[in-house]
C-alpha cells in the first residue's frame, strides 16, 4: 500500500509543478502585457 501512497504522491507534485508553470507563464505574460501597455502610453503622450 505504501508504493499506491508514493504514487499518489508523485503525480499530484507533477499536477502541481505543471499548475506553478501555468501560473508563472501566466503572469509573465501579464507583466509583459503591463510593460507594453506602459510603452504605449509612453508613446501616446
């Protein structure tokens, strides 16, 4: 029963590092929409 806990363990970190990658694409991607929108007003005004 132990190797089912280990298993168990196991895909649910890989589910979670797959989670903190999406969360991180995520906000990189806010942060360089931030920086373009910044840019843009830049060169607007």
């Amino acid at each position: 029963s132990e190797a089912i806990i280990l298993w168990i363990e196991e895909s649910n970190s890989e589910r979670y590092q797959k989670l903190e990658d999406q969360i991180l694409k995520d906000q990189t991607l806010k942060c360089n929409v931030e920086e373009l929108l910044m840019k843009s007003a830049l060169k607007a005004t």
